[in-house]
C-alpha cells in the first residue's frame, strides 16, 4: 500500500499544533482588507486573530478568496513526485470553489502522474467541524487505513458531523444574504440571536431564534443534546469569534448536562470570520445525520 498525505484547507479552523500533530498539509484561503492581502494560515502568521476581530468590530469589511488551481497544483505535485497519493478534504462546496479548484488541480495532475491516486473530497463542512472531520480521518488513518478506504470512511461519516452556531451581529449575515435588511435591523433592535446549521448539502441554514446571548448559547447545547450520539464518549470542537469566555460557557455546560471529557476551542479564522463577524460561537460533535 502506497503512503499518502492527507491535505485541508485553513476553513478546518484546527490549531497549527494540532495539524502538525496530524501530519497535515493545509492550504491557506486569502482574505483582502484594507487594501492588503494576507494568508489565512493557521497559526496566524501573516494575520492574527485578534488583530482580525479587532479591525472587523472597528468596521471593516474583508473579502475572501478560495484556494486556486496553482496553488493546489503547488503543494500537490512535490507529494506525488515523492511517490505518495493524497486524500484532499475540503471546505464545503456550497460556499466556496475550493473543492472545484482541487478537483481541477488533482485531474491535471493524474495526466502527469497516472500512477498516483488523488482523491478529493467535499467535506460539506465548515470552521471546525471540517477540523473535526479531518481530525477523525487522521485518527483512522494512523490506524493504517489506506487512501480509497479512508475517503469512503470520510463520505460515509461526513452527515454524521454536526454544526450549531450562532452570531452575535446579523448584519454580517445580511451582507451575505442570509438575513434580510429589514430582520437585521429588527433583529438588532430586539437581541434577537439566530441559530443556524449546516445540512447534508454544506450549506448554511438559519433554524430558529433565541432572544438574549446567553439563551443562544444554550440552544446550542440544547441541540446537542438531541441528536449527538454517545456524547460523552466523543471528542467535541468548539469554535468561536474572539470570545473565549462564550465559548468556555458552552463547553462547561456540555461537561456538566452531557458528560463530555475532551473539547477543544480555537478561534474561528478570519476567512469564515469575515462572513461570520466577531462573536460566532460554533459547537460541532458527531450524531444523526444533519
């Protein structure tokens, strides 16, 4: 069995440490503000992350660009000439074309390296719960699961990846057409904090609104405790917007209704920041499919 590398992208919101630890290969999306572009790395290097939020809550509004064909061609092609395949798992297609410039990139290169296999996979995920599905691959891989095998485990369990979030400030969802002008305007007016999901197909949908922070942050447990399966055998992954002390809100809850033992919480990047806005609070465990 031929060795292989497995590849994401900067959306999986893992630490830096954690996919070192992993072995990964991640690819940095991009982001422009203020006239300057940086890397969307995970350890932040070209921007941190509090600095991010610290210009977005001052007003400024980044766009966000995908991992293109040549950059994916760029860190595919010295792993194949290195004689090892690649599992690619990808942000969700549903909003963004990375998946399709890996698609673009690995068909390329299968003429070059016809000997090779380059498997892509659209994780239908997003922030850390792309983390958390990368992150249960990685686990079975070490266990000697070979590159076919590990994408069928990846398509098979990718439904099975729950995401609950919410959003402290809509108009960061109007500006990407998830709300309307009027219900953010309303919405502000009222504390109304909105509750969304991704579904099976990767896309994000709005499923009920709470009043008032805390009761959001609730919801979100509340929902783990409906569809997670065996939650307190799982590892869960919480993401948040420069707000730790929500997001340590929601996994103490969690410890103490659920039983869960082991949570991690990272930042949410600038790229799904930039769309998101500062305090997102996003809580992702495995259960029924979405």
């Amino acid at each position: 069995m031929a060795d292989y590398v497995l590849m994401t992208d900067s959306c999986c919101d893992l630490t830096a440490e954690m996919a070192e630890e992993l072995g990964l290969v991640v690819l940095p999306l991009r982001l422009e503000m203020k006239g300057l572009e940086y890397r969307n790395w995970l350890d932040g290097r070209e921007i941190g992350f509090r600095e991010f939020y610290s210009q977005v809550r001052s007003g400024e509004m980044p766009v966000t660009s995908a991992v293109n064909v040549g950059q994916f061609e760029e860190a595919m092609r010295p792993i194949l000439e290195a004689g090892k395949d690649i599992l690619c798992i990808c942000f969700s297609s549903a909003l963004s074309t990375t998946f399709q410039s890996a698609c673009i990139a690995a068909g390329e290169l299968a003429k070059a390296f016809p000997e090779r296999k380059i498997n892509t996979v659209d994780s239908r995920c997003a922030s850390m719960g792309q983390g958390l599905l990368v992150w249960l691959c990685a686990r079975e891989k070490k266990k000697g699961l070979s590159v076919d095998a590990l994408m069928d485990y990846a398509l098979n369990i990718q439904e099975t990846v729950c995401h609950w979030f919410t959003v402290d400030d809509l108009n960061h969802l109007k500006r990407g057409g998830r709300v309307s002008a009027a219900s953010a305007l309303f919405g502000t007016m009222l504390s109304v904090k909105p509750i969304l999901h991704v579904d099976r197909e990767g896309r994000l949908i709005p499923m009920e609104k709470c009043r008032g922070r805390k009761a959001s942050l609730l919801a979100l447990v509340g929902h783990m405790e409906k569809t997670a399966v065996n939650p307190a055998e799982q590892t869960v992954f919480i993401s948040h917007g420069d707000c730790l002390e929500d997001a340590e809100f929601v996994a103490e809850e969690i410890r103490r209704r659920l039983g869960v033992r082991d949570i991690y919480i990272n930042y949410v990047g600038p790229v799904i920041g930039s769309h998101t806005g500062a305090g997102v609070v996003a809580l992702f465990f495995t259960g029924g499919p979405r």
